[in-house]
C-alpha cells in the first residue's frame, strides 16, 4: 500500500471515529438532559482531525521514504493524542502535556513561508516562516509560574515530569504544536529597519483551554530563524530571568501583559559582549515560555511597508494588499469579535473602528507604565502590541529616585525612550500603524483618530493618579497637586515606589492623631530623599568639559549640523544640567541638604492637606473614610517592584547554579500590593529541584537584601543595554 493510501485510510479511520464518538457523546448528554453545542464540537475534535485533513489536502508528502515514514507516524502520533484527548475530555479529567488542546489558526489562516532554509533571507507574501527548535544540552528548570502555566490548563502535576523540560526547552514538540517563526517589521529608534521578525523567538501554537480561551505560545531563545540576521537566536540567562520577572510582575500589578510560564537554562553555552566593550564572555542558553492572546504587532503590518525616504528598506511584502486585508480581518475577527460581530459587512469601517480601538488601548497602557514609574526601554514599533499589551521585555527598568528623563536602556543615548516621553513615543507609533494599513483605510480617515490618544492617555491617567492620591472627589486643581508632588520628588531626588506607598499614612485633617502622623510622614519622606553623594552619583557627567563645549561650538557655528547632531543634542543638554547640578552641590552638606528636603515636603503636605479638607466635607466618620482611602490607595501603590538591583541579586545567583532566590522574587512579585512579606522560605514546587540534574549551591547568591528599601549604593552601577 502507498503512503497516500496509508494515510487516506487513516483519513477515513479518523473520520468514523468521529462520528461514532460524537454518537457516544450524544447518547451520554441526552441521558443527562444536556447537549453538545457546535462550538464545543468544533473545539473537541478540530485539532486532531482537522489538522491530519489540512495536511493530506495540502499534498506535503515528498518522495523521500525515510520522510515518508516520518511524517507517517506524526499522523498517527496526532491520531493517537486526538483520540486521548477526547477520552480526557469525556472522562473529565485534567490535560497532560500530550493531550492539550492545539488549534493553530495563525497558521491555518495566514500565509506561510515552507521553504526549510533557515539562513537569514528576505521572506516575502508570508506572514509565518515553518522552522523548528535547536535543542540545548542538559536543560533545567530555573522557575515556573504557576498562574501563567494555569492558563494552558497545564497543572502542578505535569510541571514536575521530566518531558515539561524537555518539551519547554525546545527538545521535543508537544503533539499537536507547530513551530513557526513570524514574519514583521519595524521603526527601531526612529528609522524605519526594514524585515525584523522572530530572530530568537518561536511560535509553537495555540491552545484552547477548558474555558474556552486562546492563548498563543512561543518559546523566546529556541534557536535560529530566518529573522535571526547575524545572530543565532539564542537567549542568555540573565536577560530570561528578567523577561520572566517582569512579565509576572507587571501582570500581577494589574498592567496587560504578555505572560513568562517557564524560564529553562541549559549547558549550551553561546558567547555574548555584554556592554559591546570588546570583552565577551560564554554564558548559558537559556529559553522562556511566552503566553499571549497574540503576539501580532504594529511591526507586523509594515511589512506591507513601501521604500522608506530615508532609509531606502522596504517591507518584504510590498504591493501584496491582498495579505494586508486578510491579516486585518484575522486579527479584527478573532482579537476585536464586538467590532467584527458589528461591522463585518463594512470592512472600511470595521478597519477604522480597530484602529480607533487600538490607539485607546495602547494610551491606556501607557498611562498605566506612568503610573508605577515603568521604562519600556526599546518603544520601536516592533514592540508594540496590537492587542494593546505590554511585550518584549528586554532593557526595562522602574524607577528609584524619580527623574523625568530617566532612561532605563543604556543603548539609548538620545534618550529616545526615556520616561517623560513614552506617551509621545507610542503616540508616534499609532501613527506609523495609520500609515501600515492605509491601503485599507485612508490616512485622512485615521490621522483625526489619532488625537483621541492625548484624550484617552489623560482620563485615564488622571483617574489613575486620584486613587495612587487617594482622592475620590474630582477637582479641577488635581493636576496642579499631582505636578508638584513630582516637582519636590525631582528636587529632593527621592524614591518614586517608596514615596507613593508611604503616602496613604498621611492623615485626614481633623484626625485626633493628626500632627504627630504627619509629623511621621514627613520624615519618612525625607528619608527616602537622596543624599549629596547620591546625587553626585546620579548626576555623574559622561562626557569631558572640552567634549559638550565642542557640541556646543558646532552646533553655533555651523547650523546645517544641527539635524546631524539631532540624536546626541538632547544628551548634551542633559549633561549640562548635570554639570549645573553638581556645581549647586559642591559645597552642599547632607545636614543641609536634609533640611531642605524637610522644607520642601513640609510645603507639599500643607497643599495635600488642603485639597484633603475638600475630601471630608460632609462626612461624619473621618476614622471610616481614612481607612477607605488607605485601602484604595494602598491597591493602586505597590510596596514591592522588580527594581533593577532585585533582579541583579537574583541573576548573580542564578549564575552560579542557585535559582532558590528568582522564585523568591517571584513569589514576592505576585503580591506587590500587599503589606506583609510573603513567607519567602516556604516556596511552593520546592519539589521541582528533584527532578533537576543540576541544583546548584544554596544560598551563593551575592547578599541578602530587604526589597522594599531604597536601593544600596552599588545598584546605581547597573546599566543594562
């Protein structure tokens, strides 16, 4: 019998299965006085059957025997998975890695790229590329989030087989996975790049789980693509640890994110420079486990892009509106179904209310970074989410001491994508989003869409701001109350976090206790003030006197320089605010220093506990509406961030083989507003060490630190690029 005929028998086999199990089913719900809807069918049988139909269909059988009879036994292997999984389903019991729900739309309903050349190339008319994992020597499990990895209805159980590992670090495919890398483009600093996409990332799949939710997964550091450029798709151990870190972290703040299910580091060891200083080093491969709705992008649409003015690249699907309309209708339909449910017969306008809908989300996301004084780090378009979430986490920070022009990615000399200008920055990408998907939606159309971003970015962030205050009346002089408390931080250099937790001590005015917890608060917050070596630290000057008169000179002298220098000018002014600084604080004394930060404070507070009397108007029980309002307050407020330090620790830990402190700082990180701190000795999957051919040593990590204080001095140090 031929292969074709094998696999046309199992075809047929498949199908009466089907039926006769459907028969089963109904024969079951009927005696229970129930039934099977056709979306529960659809999502039962879909991924088995469905995906051996599709492939018999698309004829991808070749003449080799040996690939003949590879591909034979992956039809039975999914056969097998699909039959199990639907007696899983029948028998009520929980998924196991084999048997969960895979039902790759992206693939089935977007263009792909087959060709099984990885090396890099211009991939055009795809928006996929088919490519598979490169194993890595020895892989182990560094951390697991339980809540992420609950999403796929994966359980506590099978996280502590040996095949999770496997599995999770891209040496085995999970049955019913396809592996993919996804084709976009994007502006990076400003300049348009050209095609980008997955160069260290791999689509895996998507999973239903028994809620009925699809959730994208990808593996982040599985080896090289098509989009790997000169790289080699690989991920290192400290940069996973902080993607893992801070996916879970801004998740649990209540920020929308993609979310890390497992970070596993392996033996195989690839070469990194770190600072790009000429001294590279071998460090370990490490991969994350990535969850997302989708991991589309507004990078994914230029890749329809036509030549760039400037920079001469051009999309690699130029000219190809075909795929643009259909990459608009997948997202609208399975992403905005309200808006596809509404407007699916007016595509014009059905792609114009996306587009508005995109530019509310993405300024409410920003206005929330704002809020907890968050970097992105690297805002290009590439990294923007279409769904309006945070991802890619790579140079991120949060703030110590409050700066504006606090620029966390030390790439980014210009300080493009600094904290003051994110709202700008993602204001500029909408634009470039606009202008990706008018072939579909004229810019005249889009460009008034825009300014509901500055709209959309104030509400939120103002209402935002009033609970982080505690403010429950609206006042037209909020605004004015909320720019001088950032004013005093800036001036006094103090904590950002810190500062804002602390503030829901402040008492109501008319409070019995009110003086002496007042008295409190302002000490408090002269304590998180900086001192005069911190600032000398903090306003460090980079570059030589002779270097910024330079700048300065050519700039005066020779105006048609200025767009030259337009990515250095805002360094250079920037340094000589330091260079300022530094010159008030030469014969500053922490004494002084202290009592000018207490005079500042002291002032602030007398404006807060005027806009605070407007608060208990008419109210009777002052001692109710203090608690309330420290409740709110405290909810919006976190005590605990992943500050750059905190990670550090945890990294210089995890590098000498002792992962015990990354899931300490995780499960801290899932209860950032909570006062007490969580029994960090009593870690949950302590287990999951057993099954680990390498453990490490306890307790090596660099020192012991307090995660709610203000950073030790050696933190100010940290640069991450």
């Amino acid at each position: 019998m031929t292969s074709n005929s094998v696999l046309t028998s199992l075809y047929k086999c498949s199908v009466q299965l089907s039926g006769w199990l459907e028969e089963i089913l109904s024969c079951r719900t009927h005696r229970y006085g129930c039934s099977i809807t056709y979306p529960f069918k659809r999502r039962l049988f879909h991924s088995g059957y469905n995906s051996l139909s599709h492939d018999l269909t698309r004829n991808r059988l070749t003449s080799s025997r040996s690939t003949r009879s590879t591909q034979e036994r992956n039809y039975i292997w999914k056969l097998g998975c699909a039959v199990k999984r639907i007696i899983f389903s029948m028998a009520g019991l929980k998924p196991t890695l084999e048997t969960l729900h895979f039902d790759n739309l992206a693939l089935q309903l977007l263009p792909v790229d087959h060709s099984a050349l990885v090396t890099q190339r211009q991939v055009h008319g795809a928006c996929f590329s088919k490519v598979q994992p490169t194993p890595v020597v020895n892989p182990r499990t560094v951390c697991v989030s339980l809540s992420a990895l609950n999403l796929l209805d994966i359980g506590e159980s099978e996280m502590m087989r040996q095949e999770f590992v496997q599995y999770f670090s891209g040496n085995r495919i999970l049955p019913g996975s396809e592996t993919a890398a996804h084709c976009y483009c994007g502006h990076q600093f400003g300049y348009f790049s050209g095609q980008l996409g997955d160069g260290a990332a791999m689509y895996l799949g998507e999973i239903l789980n028994e809620k009925g939710e699809r959730w994208e997964i990808q593996l982040k550091g599985a080896g090289k693509t098509p989009y790997s450029r000169s790289a080699d798709g690989r991920k290192v151990l400290r940069s996973s640890i902080r993607e893992f870190l801070c996916s879970e972290a801004i998740h649990h703040l209540g920020i929308p994110t993609t979310r890390a299910g497992s970070c596993i580091t392996s033996d195989s060891l690839v070469e990194r420079d770190i600072y790009y200083n000429g001294n590279p080093k071998q460090e370990q491969c490490t991969i994350v486990l990535r969850i997302a709705p989708t991991f589309l992008r507004f990078g994914s649409f230029e890749i329809f892009k036509p030549v760039d003015n400037q920079t001469q690249y051009e999309g690699p699907s130029v000219g190809r509106t075909d795929i643009l309309l259909t990459l608009l209708d997948y997202t609208i339909e399975h992403f905005y179904p309200l808006i596809w449910k509404q407007q699916w017969k007016k595509k014009r306008e059905m792609y114009l209310e996306f587009y508005t809908e995109v530019v509310r989300r993405t300024a409410r996301l920003v206005a929330e970074w704002q809020c907890v004084g968050w970097c992105h780090g690297v805002l290009n378009t590439d990294n923007m989410s279409i769904v309006g979430v945070t991802i890619d986490y790579g140079p991120f920070g949060f703030m110590d001491k409050y700066n504006p022009y606090f620029v966390c990615n030390a790439s980014d000399d210009g300080g493009r994508y600094s904290y003051k200008k994110q709202p700008e920055i993602c204001k500029w990408n909408c634009q470039k989003l606009a202008e990706a998907i008018q072939d579909a939606v004229p810019l005249s159309k889009t460009e008034p869409v825009l300014n509901l971003f500055d709209e959309e970015f104030d509400r939120h962030y103002t209402m935002k701001m009033r609970k982080k205050f505690g403010l429950k009346k609206e006042q037209t002089q909020d605004r004015e109350l909320f720019n001088s408390f950032f004013e005093t931080l800036e001036r006094t250099a103090a904590d950002f976090t810190n500062c804002f937790r602390y503030l829901s001590n402040f008492p109501l005015p008319g409070l019995s206790d009110y003086e002496e917890k007042k008295a409190d608060v302002i000490k408090y917050f002269v304590s998180q003030s900086s001192t005069v070596a911190e600032l000398k630290k903090v306003n460090r000057v980079r570059y030589e006197n002779s270097q910024l008169m330079l700048y300065l000179m050519l700039a005066e002298s020779r105006p048609e320089m200025i767009p030259n220098l337009r990515k250095v000018m805002p360094e250079i002014v920037q340094e000589l605010n330091k260079m300022e600084r530094l010159k008030e604080l030469k014969d500053l004394t922490d004494e002084s220093l202290s009592q000018k930060s207490f005079e500042r404070w002291s002032a602030w507070f007398e404006k807060f506990a005027l806009r605070l009397q407007l608060e208990k108007a008419d109210v009777s029980d002052l001692n109710s509406l203090s608690e309330e309002r420290k409740k709110i307050m405290n909810s919006v407020n976190p005590k605990f961030v992943l500050r750059n330090y905190i990670a550090q620790n945890a990294i210089a830990a995890a590098e000498k083989g002792d992962y015990s402190e990354v899931r300490k700082v995780l499960k801290l990180l899932e209860t950032p507003y909570d006062d007490d701190v969580p029994d960090l000795n009593a870690l949950e999957l302590n287990g999951l060490m057993e099954n680990e051919s390498h453990t490490g040593q306890a307790g090596c990590h660099a020192q012991r630190i307090i995660y709610d204080e203000k950073p030790p001095e050696w933190a100010f140090d940290l640069r991450v690029t």
